[in-house]
C-alpha cells in the first residue's frame, strides 16, 4: 500500500470534479458556437467562471481560463509587463521575491534575455517570508521604472505564507499591479482576490482535486494586459483558443469542495501534520522544520536531514511505499538544490537534505504513520551513504 | 538480490536490465546524470550523456516494470575522468577514460552509494563474465562474444568491486542477438545506434577540446636524430603510434610514412620516426590492480594494451610497485597512460598504467 504524500505536486482529483469532468465531456458543443448545443456549453463555463469568482473574492469578468498555472502565470507576468512598459516605456523593472516558483522566475529571466526587462530581488527571511522593508526600498528607489511586483501567496517548499495584501498596497502606492502566484494557496488557505488587493492571480486545478491541465488567471477587472495567445478572441481577447468546458465544471466543481470544507480540512491536516511533525523528530535527530511554524500552507511539511541527500531519502521512501519530495525542480531528473532554502540561507549542504510532505484532502493517519514507519531507517541508510560519497574507495594519485 | 541496474539509455545496458529482473532479482534502474549541462538531443552514435538518453533509459525501465532514478554524479565523473583525461594529455600520455569511469564512477561512486542504499550489486552492459571459482570467489573474464569483450576496459576493478558487478550479456553469442532480444522484448531502444568514441566530446573532436582546455602550446616535431621536421600547437594533440595529422612539411628521405614515437611535453617535442621503432618489447607500469589474487615472482600471462587489442604472450613480475611485462610479441602503439591488462587465458588477472616502454 502506497502512502502518497505529494498532495503539493498533485492531489487525486475529488470525485465531484470526476463526475463534472465526465459529464461535459459526453456532451457536444462549443462554448462559442451560436446554436443550442453551443449555448449550452457555453452555459456551463459560464456556471464555472461564477462559481470560481464567487469562491475567491472575485467577479466572472475576472476569471481567464488557462491550462493551468504555469500559463497563468506566463500570462500574467509577461502580459503585465508588455502592458505597463506600452503604457510608460520607462517601466521595465520587475521586482520579485527571490523564493518565486520556476514559472514565475523563468518568464521573469526571459523578459530579462529578449525584453529588456530588469530584474531586482526581494530577499526572504530565514522563513522564507518576503522582507517587505526591502520591498518598499526598490519601490521607493524608483518608483517610476518598476513595471510589475510578482509575489507568490504561499511557498510551494516551504509552504510560508506571504505578506501579499500588505506588499499589493505597496505597490499600488507606486503604481504597480500585483500578480501572486497563489497556485499552493487555492483551495488550502482563504483566498480573496478583491481582499487582497491582487491585480492578477494564478490558480491550477489539480492543486486542489481538478484536472491537470486546466487554471485560470483572476484578472482585477481594468487591469491591463497583453495575451500570449492570439486566436479567436475569446475569454475578451486575453487568451484565445477554444472554452475547455469541461475543464471549467471540473476545475469550479474541485474548487466548491475545496472550499466548503475548508475550515474542518484545515483542523484535520493540521492534526495530521501535528503528528507527523512529533513523530519525524522523535525519529530523526537533527531534523528542522523549514518555514514559517504556523503561518504556512495546512498540508506543508518541509524538513531538512541533516548529513544525508534528499535524492537518496525519496528512493528508500519510495521503495518503502512513502512517496515525497524534495521539494525543489528537478533537471533531467536531478534534484538541483532548492532556490527557495538557498535564498533563506541555507547552506549547500543542508538545502541537499531537504524533504517536503504534503498532505492532502485524501490523506489518512495510515500516510502519516506509513511515513513514520519508513523514516528512520530511511534516514539511518541515506546517512550512510552520504559518508560513503565523501570517502571514495579509493584514489589514486597519478 | 538487489540490484542497481545502470541504464545509459542504450540497448546493452537495457538488455542487461532485463536479464537481470528474468533472472529474479529485485532491480532498480539508475542513470548516471554525468554532464552539468546536457544537450537536449543525442546527435548521431556519440555520446550517452543527453536527456534524450535519460528519456531511452526511463522508458527501457517502463517497459520492464522496474523503479527507475536518475542519480547525479557529474562531480565525480567531472573530476576522476574529464580531468583527468585533460591531465594526462597535458602530461604526454594517452588515457582511456571508460578504464577510469569504470574505476571511479561505475564501480566506485555508483556502487558504494548503492552498497550503502542496500543494493548487493551494479550491473552494467559491459560484454564480459563473472564467473565462480572453487573457492566462491568472483573472477572476471572475457565474454563469450570476441569481438564484443570489453574486460579489458573492466580490468581495472579489484576483487571486491568484481564481487559486487553483474554483466548480464557476458554470454551473449553477438551484438546482434542482443538487440535481437530488445526488439524481441519490445524495448524501444532495440534500433538505437551504439555509442563510441568518447562521451564527453560529443562533437568526435578529441584535439579540440583539449586545445580549448589546454590552449595552444606550439612546440618541434623532430626526428630521432634531432632534426626538426615541423611545429605542433601542442603536444596533447599527439598519441604514440599516430600517422595522420603530423603536419610535416617534407617527407621522409626514404619515402616512407613516419609515425609519432614519443612525446615531450616538458620540451614541447613531438618525436617521430618509421613503423620499426614502434615496436615495444617491454613495459612498466604503476597503480596494478588485481582482481585474481596478486601474482607473487615471475608468471606467464597474456598482456593487451588496448580495448581491442590483441592479447600478446607475456611474462609479468610484481617488483614492489612497478609492474613489468616483458613482452613475448612486441606491440606497436604502446603509450604511457594507457592501460595494460593482464589475462590468464580467459581470466582477467589485473591490470596497471603503462609509465614507460622499451624499444623491442
């Protein structure tokens, strides 16, 4: 038996979002066509955008569909971007929290390479919070030539929650929109678009119980932005490409659940957490718990171990029946050390031992002593290990 | 047992893999990530060290039902092997880095760390056999296929790390029957062309990369008497026994082609002369390294100087350190850094790195 414990990569999808998802894809039309078949489509996107705007503070007009949150937040940072520079051409600076997911860095840095865009870094605290002093000093610095503050709504890591509203009036002081990447956050923590002060937001459904491959962008209404995706003008021209009805029932269905039980979840995983957390130190000597104590994510648990790779834990947990993260990207399927505990000062080495586990609306108290099981031999043998990379059989000298 | 399966993403290792699950043990595939900064594409036969391997590799694991991990040891390989090549070209000797990633990487680095995680064993494609003794013990030895054998670039493993290695196409009567069973078994790596050359210089341009590493180090090309017959850009662009590429001006008085004889990096001299003075009856070598139990005073061996090279009649002695081999046939092409394998008709008895020859 499996104890999946990866609910931040992906959680299984609710089965109210099966049923939608199944449902609307039986059935014929598209959302734009002008017949019967058509309208009815188009009906049921439309009971979705509400159902979505309604559950995060948000208004219909403000939510664009995308394929998930990787495109939201594309969309959002380039599309801001292009937009505000258009307006003033002095406004090419973009100041971003040094802990941001790779989907917000990676079209930030290529703004950077092809779109003369600027780059400033907001540093973390050891907790990975967003230090908004700094922040106001870059925005004070030049508060003509910032053209967007992109700042996630909680680490997907280490699971900290962020200082948004608080960093939205900032910027807003200056007159800069903000994105937040609140992908972790939907469907976890309450979200409220007009509460927080967000002028973009990027969600994905499979976060919390929808499909893969389906998001959307909450867009404050009036805020301007240039699409990506040009094509048949729908979603009022901000990206183009066919209504994914489907999609949209399962994504709102997910994110009804999601939220109705919000508050009882929240207690649930907390105690599930609770116990995990008592029992991986009591396991574990030397273990850390990595973020914010209590202002993070309800199914986030991110340690570090010391003198070991996390590389080497996931495989004796996996081959146990545990299965984690490290927490961080992978490249080519190589765990490089996480940006994120890097950024909150960790070293090299204790970044390396990083393991994040992340609860989820399925989890049971089965997982969690699953894990416990499996840890300390675990840890015991990828310790081992890690002595034995640093003492090569041998060496010769030549 | 446990065993780490080593999948580069071609069809040896592949088959390997799944003769070792066939065979009923407990197998988890791991590819090595080697390169920091893998192209995203193989290009044609070179190399094992793209993400396009790494995609062959998981997808060869797939198909097998096997866990598959990619395990990054770039550090190790970067230093034990692309350096050291680099060095020891810098240094005027001719290193094989598959003889020093199987050293460092493959059964050094890749094994202990799988010894720790609680694997029994490292198998690998290399065409050659383990095989039983009386008394229990592991030997290495030749695999059944001649043309195929790659002990030689095994040889340099010592009795323990012999223990732990599994070489499931040891027997294996051809290449072709091999990737005969891939597509047998379905294994979409079954057409894959096979790697050669060196992994790390995906482009074949072995003097090139060393002159972007080393720089241009201009020195003579001389004859055995002295006289200067042209200038080199460097002497790492040179191995013993090389014909093409001298960049002389003039022939040879008598017409006949000349041959690189020995390398001076210190003087910068590259000394060439005809295909007789290549011949090498005598070698020394440092380093030895024995799978079979150390040879004590003088023994009768068969001695290869080259992955596929032929095995020569040697006599062999363990003087302290210092291998010396005096060779029954002499061999041409003998160069410092390479290494010479020691056999007992099929067995691999050790191995050790040529650090001198002897004119026959």
């Amino acid at each position: 038996m499996t104890a999946y414990l990866d609910h931040a990569s992906t959680t299984p999808l609710r089965p109210e979002a099966a049923a939608a998802l199944v449902a609307q894809m039986s059935s014929v039309g598209n959302p734009s066509s002008l017949h019967t078949s058509g309208r009815t489509a188009r009906q049921a996107v439309e009971e979705s955008r509400e159902a979505v705007a309604g559950a995060l503070g948000a208004r219909p007009a403000e939510v664009v569909w995308t394929s998930g949150g990787t495109e939201a937040d594309n969309l959002a940072v380039k599309g801001l971007y292009w937009a505000r520079r258009a307006e003033d051409p002095r406004r090419r600076r973009i100041l971003l929290s040094a802990s941001e997911h790779h989907a917000v860095l990676d079209p930030v840095e290529w703004l950077v390479r092809h779109e003369d865009a600027e780059v400033r870094w907001v540093p973390v605290d050891a907790t990975g919070r967003t230090d908004l002093d700094a922040l106001r000093a870059e925005l004070a610095a030049a508060p003509d030539e910032v053209a967007l503050v992109s700042l996630m709504w909680a680490n997907n890591e280490v699971g900290t929650v962020q200082p948004v509203a608080a960093a939205a009036e900032l910027a807003h002081a200056a007159g800069v929109p903000l994105h937040t990447d609140a992908v972790q956050a939907v469907g976890h923590l309450p979200v409220d678009l007009a509460a927080s002060g967000a002028d973009a937001l990027s969600l994905s459904a499979h976060k919390f119980g929808g499909p893969v491959g389906a998001g959307a962008l909450l867009l404050r209404r009036g805020t301007p932005l240039v699409p990506l995706q040009h094509g048949g003008g729908q979603e009022l021209g901000a990206r183009s490409g066919t209504l994914a009805a489907p999609a949209a029932r399962a994504t709102a269905a997910a994110l009804t659940a999601s939220v109705a039980g919000l508050a009882e979840e929240t207690e649930r995983l907390l105690t599930l957490r609770g116990v995990l957390l008592d029992g991986l130190r009591e396991r574990v000597p030397g273990l850390v718990l990595r973020g914010d104590p209590t202002d993070r994510l309800p199914g986030n648990l991110h340690v570090t171990v010391p003198d070991c790779a996390g590389d080497s834990l996931l495989y004796l947990l996996d081959a146990a029946g545990v299965e984690c993260s490290t927490g961080s990207a992978c490249q080519a399927g190589v765990p490089q050390a996480s940006h994120v505990l890097l950024a909150m000062g960790l070293s090299d080495a204790d970044a390396g031992g990083a393991l994040r586990f992340s609860l989820g609306w399925s989890s049971t108290r089965a997982d969690v002593d699953a894990a416990l099981a499996a840890i300390g031999p675990a840890v015991e043998r990828a310790q081992r290990a890690a002595a034995s990379s640093r003492s090569p059989r041998r060496r010769k000298a030549s | 047992m446990r065993v780490l399966a080593a999948m580069s993403g071609g069809v040896d290792s592949a088959v390997a893999a799944a003769r070792a699950v066939d065979a009923g043990h407990d197998v988890v595939g791991v590819h090595m990530a080697l390169n920091r900064n893998p192209s995203a594409l193989r290009t044609g036969s070179r190399g094992c060290c793209t993400i396009e391997d790494s995609l062959d590799a998981r997808r060869a694991a797939d198909l097998l039902g096997i866990p598959f991990y990619v395990w990054d040891l770039s550090e190790t390989f970067v230093e034990d092997v692309v350096d050291d090549f680099v060095a020891e070209y810098a240094a005027g000797r001719t290193p094989n880095p598959c003889v020093r990633c199987n050293e460092h990487v493959k059964f050094a680095a890749l094994l202990d760390k799988g010894i720790a995680l609680g694997f029994d064993a490292v198998a690998t494609g290399h065409y050659a056999r383990v095989e039983r003794g009386e008394d229990g013990r592991a030997q290495l030895h030749r695999a059944a296929d001649p043309l195929k054998d790659q002990s030689y670039v095994l040889a340099v493993l010592d009795a323990d790390q012999v223990e732990h290695a599994m070489f499931p196409l040891g027997d294996a009567p051809t290449k072709a029957a091999v990737r005969a069973e891939a597509e047998r078994r379905g294994l979409p790596v079954a057409a894959k062309p096979d790697s050669h050359d060196i992994c790390f210089i995906p482009d074949g341009d072995t003097r090139g990369f060393l002159r972007d590493k080393l720089g241009e180090d201009p020195g003579e090309v001389v004859d055995v008497d002295g006289t200067v017959l042209g200038r080199h850009g460097g002497t790492y662009g040179f191995t013993v026994g090389q014909r093409k590429g001298l960049g002389l001006d003039r022939p040879a008085a008598d017409g006949r082609p000349r041959y690189v004889l020995s390398i001076s990096p210190v003087q910068r001299t590259v000394t060439v002369g005809p295909v007789e003075r290549l011949a090498v009856g005598a070698l020394t070598a440092l380093d030895p390294v024995w799978s079979a139990p150390e040879p004590r005073g003088v023994v009768e061996v068969h001695a290869q100087v080259r992955a596929h090279g032929e095995p020569v009649p040697a006599v062999a002695e363990l003087v302290g350190e210092e291998l010396r081999v005096q060779l029954r046939t002499p061999l041409t092409g003998v160069a410092p850094g390479q290494t010479v394998a020691l056999y007992d008709g099929t067995r691999v008895l050790g191995s050790a790195t040529i650090s001198g020859t002897r004119p026959a």
